[in-house]
C-alpha cells in the first residue's frame, strides 16, 4: 500500500492519493506521513478530510506538529483543534514554543480556549494535565431507555463510551456505570438502582504515576478525576496510561544508566544535549571512584609482599558490580510495580540474604576449584581470595536492595540506586573486604 501511494506522491497524483490514503488507518497515514519530506507532507495533510487530519496531526511528531501549525492557515488551525479530542490537543500545547501557542489559542473558539487554559495550569505530571473532558455523563433519576437515548445523543464526540458516570446537579460523583450493564438492563429500570456506587477515582493533582499503578491495580480501561469538592471535571483513559507508563518506564531506564532522562527521541537530540544528560552523572561516578584507588594505595605494602593478590582484584570487584547491581534491579522494579513497598524491608533483607548465601557459596566453591586445579594457586590463598568473594556477593546483595527502598523513604527517585552507583558503592566495599581478610591472613 505504502508503496503505491509514494509512487502516486511521486507522480503528484494527489487526488489518487487522497482516495487511496482515506482507506488506510489514521496511525498508519501518520507514519507515512513523517516518512515524507515536509513540502510533501504539508500537501499530503492538507488533502485529508478534516476529521482525518485532526487524528493523523494527533500521532505525528512534535517537530512535524510545529512545522504543520506554522505553515497551514487561521481557519486550518481552527479546523484541527476543534476535531481534536482535547487531551490530545493539550499534550500537543504543552510541548510547543509560546509563539505556536498563542497562535492556535487565537483561532479556537472562547469555550475551548478557557478549557485548554485551565488544563495548562494544572501541574506537570498530573491527573489533571493528562484527563480529558470527553466523557458521557448521566443522572441517577434516569431510565435506561432515557440513558441510551442520551448516550446517542452526546456519545458521537466523546473519547469513550463504554463506562459513564452518574453525577447530581452539583457534578459530584456518584456512581459509574457500564455500557454493558446499560444494555443489558430492561429500558425502564432507573439508574441508581443498577449504578456501582464503589467509584475508584482519582483527584486532579494525583501523580501520573499513582494514576497509572491504579489502572493496574484494578484493571481499567478509564478513571474518573474529581477536584477537591469531589466534582467529576474529567476521565483518564487508558490510551493515555500506556503512554505515561511507557514514559515512566524510559525514564527509570535513563536514571538506571546514570543519565538524566532525554525529553526528545535519541536521534532527534544534538550530540551536545546528549553529552550534558551524561556528563554530570559521569563526573559523580568518577570522583567517587577515587574512593576505589585510595583503597589501593592503603594496601600498597601488601600488595608488594604478594602480587599475586593483584590478579584477583578485576574478578572480585566484578563479581561484587554484578552481585549487586541484579538485586537493586529487581527491587527497583518491583517497588514500580507497587510489589515491593518501603515497609516490605525486612522482608527483603531476609530474602536476598538467602539468595546471597546460596549465589556466593556457589561462587566460592567453583572458584576454589578453578584457583587450586587449574591456576594452581596455593590453597590457603585460594580460601582466603574465595571467603572475600562470598562475602563480598552478600553485601553487594544487601547494598542493592537496601538502597533503593532507602532512596524512597527519604523521596528520591528509586532509580538512581541503580547500576553504575551500585557498582562504585560495591567496589570499594569489595575492595575493602579483600584487603581486610588478606592483611589479616598475611599479618601486615
């Protein structure tokens, strides 16, 4: 199909294209579109029908966003935000330089303008920031015939249909109720009697986060958002969700790797951007390292008595790195899953100190071999260089899962307790370990 229609684009058959590119899904025209270069595209959008337009604009980039607002006219841009479901436009607003918003805010209509400004007030990363108003509202006294006329009525240019909520006079929430149990219910029963009024909700300034592990906890598809006085201003559906998730998910990777979390796609972002999400972490990590080489040069004189003891630095270090940095990962996830809690400590500790016990005895026991019947390292060495190893794997165990619940009781990002920090932390425990044991076995 793509290929016909870039043939077509070619050969700037545009009314072909039009036809051809009608039929195809809105996620799929979007994604042709961004392969297109921007003079094409600009043609290509403006040849769409305008409720078309308005869901392709909504899944292109910001930077084609931008381009598109910038080059259509007044009315073009009237015609885009008013097909917009008004989420979508605020996510678009919410990323664009002032001069493109003030340009769209001019060509929307009062009612709408007031309802973008209000949601641009709410705070990052919140409920309200990420809700949209587009959702069926009914009244208790209802019959279900009278329920289902209204939906009929209003449905056509709301995001969903399939929960609607029951609201009085006031716009306080009351109940919620399926679009299946509607149906299924005969015509003449009321509302309230056939309403769930055990309404899971969430209010405007509630986290993204917490919205999200809600929508997990309790398998929803949408989320009523109430404000203060528990009046229902909007839902949050689960499109939306998987975008917060998916954002959350890339975030907590970049802090994991020990850089600050980019804003744009990696290949869109200049090498000097990239450098200073970097580089700070790395100027951290580097000083801390002297820790490591200030630990060397304490045990200097032992290390010249024995050189051998040199060889096996790399391996525990190493060992202790990987020993530790699987633990914090597993607990970093499982506490942004909401399966592990500050309270679940004790619970942990105990865990992963059976789990170290078992990983490092293991590990002893096949090094021992490997130094004694392969390296042919003397014996007494090989237990003491093995005994540092397995007590090195149970507190590297213990460094990394303790430290992420402790980074979420005092409220720092659990991630940041992640591979490359972990890895400094264990290796100048490892170190210190090593050398403790072996200045005690060699008496200097």
């Amino acid at each position: 199909m793509n290929e016909t229609i870039m043939k077509l684009i070619e050969e700037n058959r545009y009314k072909d294209v039009r036809n051809e590119i009608t039929e195809m899904n809105i996620v799929d025209i979007a994604h042709l579109l961004m392969e297109l270069d921007k003079k094409k595209l600009l043609i290509l959008f403006r040849i769409l029908p305008k409720e078309i337009a308005a869901g392709v604009f909504s899944y292109i980039s910001l930077e084609l966003q931008q381009y598109i607002i910038e080059s259509i006219t007044d009315r073009e841009i009237n015609n885009i935000v008013s097909e917009l479901f008004l989420d979508d436009a605020v996510d678009f607003l919410e990323e664009m330089p002032s001069n493109v918003v003030k340009k769209v805010l001019r060509n929307t209509d009062e009612e709408t303008r007031k309802l973008i400004n209000q949601f641009l007030n709410y705070p990052d990363y919140s409920a309200g920031s990420v809700m949209t108003i587009e959702f069926v509202d009914l009244k208790k006294q209802m019959t279900v015939k009278e329920a289902l006329n209204h939906i009929r009525a209003t449905g056509i240019d709301k995001e969903t249909i399939n929960t609607c909520y029951v609201i009085d006079k006031g716009r306080k929430l009351e109940g919620v109720l399926s679009i299946r149990k509607l149906i299924l219910a005969d015509e003449d029963t009321i509302i309230d009697d056939i309403m769930d009024v055990d309404v899971i909700y969430a209010n405007t300034l509630d986290d993204q986060e917490t919205i999200a592990s809600l929508f997990k906890k309790y398998d929803l598809t949408a989320l009523p958002v109430v404000d203060n006085e528990n009046r229902l201003v909007g839902i949050v559906t689960i499109d939306d969700i998987i975008d917060i998730i998916d954002q959350e998910n890339t975030e907590d990777l970049h802090k994991m790797a020990a850089m600050e979390p980019l804003e744009e796609e990696y290949l869109k972002t200049s090498a000097f951007v990239l450098a200073k999400h970097r580089i700070v972490w790395l100027l951290i990590l580097m000083i801390s390292a002297t820790f490591t080489g200030n630990i060397i040069k304490r045990y200097e004189e032992l290390l010249q008595s024995m050189v051998v003891l040199t060889d096996f630095i790399p391996m525990i270090m190493d060992t202790g790195g990987n020993a530790g940095s699987q633990s914090s990962t597993l607990i970093i996830r499982g506490m942004a899953l909401g399966e592990i809690r500050t309270s679940d400590v004790l619970k942990v500790f105990f865990k992963e100190l059976k789990v170290s016990l078992i990983a490092g005895t293991t590990l002893a026991l096949v090094n021992f071999a490997r130094l004694v019947f392969f390296e042919r390292i003397d014996i007494a060495i090989s237990a003491m260089v093995c005994f540092s190893l397995l007590l090195t794997v149970i507190l590297a165990k213990m460094v990394g899962s303790i430290l992420p619940i402790a980074a979420k009781k005092i409220r720092l990002d659990p991630a940041i307790m992640a591979g490359p920090l972990i890895t400094t932390i264990v290796d100048a425990v490892a170190l210190s370990i090593y050398f403790g044991i072996a200045s005690k076995f060699l008496n200097i």
